[in-house]
C-alpha cells in the first residue's frame, strides 16, 4: 500500500538502512519504501540468521556504507543501535522505531523456550492469531494486516521463528549513553507490545534524541500509519539535524 498523501519535500539525500522486527521480511517495509527511495540509495538488511543482537549486528555491520542513517523497527531497534555503539562512525542519524532498551523477563524467556520445545512436536503454521493480534490496534483489529503478518510469519518459517524465540535481551539503557549522534526515538500511542513508557526510558538515557508519538496506532506502524511515519522521518531526515 503506498500512501496517498506522502510528504512532497525530500530530504537532503542519504544512505538508509532500514531493519526489520521479529519475524518480519522486507514486506514491512512496503508502504513507505517507495517514498524511502526518493530520499536516497535504500537498503534493506536482514536478521534472520543469528539468535544473539550482537551477531546481528555484526553481520550487518560489513553491509554497511561509510555513513548511513539507521532506522530500526522492534527488535531491529535493539540491533540498531547496538550497530550504533559498535561503529558509530558509520551512523549519521538513528531511528528507533516502536522498540525498547528492556531487557527480556524470566516470564517472556520461559514462554519462549515453551514455544521452541511445542515447535518439537507440532508443526509450524506461522504465528498464532492473538500472537499476531496483539501487534495491530486493539481497538481497530484490520483482516488485511493480520493476513500480511501471518504471511510474512510463514514465509520467514519455523527456523528463524525458533532462532529470534531464542534471542535474550540484555538491558540497553547504558548502552544508550553512548550514542551521541541524533536520535529520533517513535512510539504509538495503542502500541500493545512496547509501551509509551519504555519509549519515555530510552528516550531519557540518549544525549540526543527527540520523542514522537503516532496516535491511532498499534505496533506496527510502518504498515499502519505509513504516512504519519513519513512524515516524522522527513522531518528527521533535514540537513539541519546531522
């Protein structure tokens, strides 16, 4: 779906490098990437080969030009800007997008590995319908969205599904201190999975970032408000803000 009012100014042009959340392809990314492409050379990476965020990010690092910006989605926010701290030299700005900097619970690590061991004996069909329900706008549930994440769960299949369930979380809010290149921090305001708070924390931790909040908006924003979010990144995007 390509928005039907995009922004009409382009920013400067850039490199992006856009990253994706847990068991999403590049599809996430549909309603916004033509816009994207107007604004500079796009690339999109890919992290569904590690079960570990540094090897994630090390394995895009090499894939990387000299200067990007960065914009991470969910768990492509925690590989973002571990990227960040790794070489900061190599991002200019960094998008955090409907992400957090918490590490995972004993509660979500238990869950997950009951998952993993069910994948023994039953056969992958894609993520459950209220696993996928709780990443759309709980007032709003769309048949159209919940079909493109059930598609994009099943086409990703049981490896990855099982490599990103394996995945710890470490606490990142430390981490965070050390990026000092701008940092547009997005939230939505109906966001199921990653609350306004965690948005607040790491917003909190950076020395320089900007907090925005898309209303009317569950998790998955890039699909679901592209051109709010377009907006938003247009703005970031500017000259002035490097």
């Amino acid at each position: 779906m390509i928005p039907e009012h995009p922004p009409t100014v382009a920013p400067a042009p850039t490199h992006i490098v856009l990253i994706p959340g847990f068991m999403c392809d590049h599809t996430l990314w549909q309603a916004i990437q033509p816009e994207l492409q107007q604004w500079g050379a796009l690339q999109l990476a890919g992290i569904t080969q590690d079960s570990d965020i540094n090897a994630m990010a090390e394995r895009i690092l090499p894939q990387l030009p000299a200067r990007c910006d960065l914009i991470g989605f969910s768990l492509g926010g925690y590989v973002a800007r571990r990227i960040a701290v790794l070489a900061p030299e190599r991002v200019r700005r960094l998008v955090l997008l409907n992400t957090s900097a918490r590490a995972s619970t004993v509660a979500e690590l238990a869950a997950n590995q009951q998952q993993i061991r069910m994948l023994q004996t039953f056969p992958f069909r894609g993520q459950t319908r209220s696993a996928l329900m709780r990443a759309m706008h709980p007032q709003r549930p769309d048949a159209a969205l919940l079909q493109h994440l059930q598609q994009m769960s099943r086409s990703l299949g049981a490896e990855v599904f099982m490599r990103q369930l394996s995945i710890v979380r470490a606490d990142g809010h430390d981490e965070l201190r050390r990026i000092t290149c701008p940092v547009l921090v997005i939230a939505s305001r109906d966001d199921q999975m990653r609350s306004l708070q965690e948005a607040d924390n790491i917003l909190a931790a950076l020395p320089n970032g900007r907090l925005h909040i898309i209303d009317d908006c569950g998790h998955m924003s890039p699909l679901e408000q592209p051109v709010q979010l377009l907006q938003l990144l247009q703005a970031f995007l500017r000259p002035e803000f490097i």
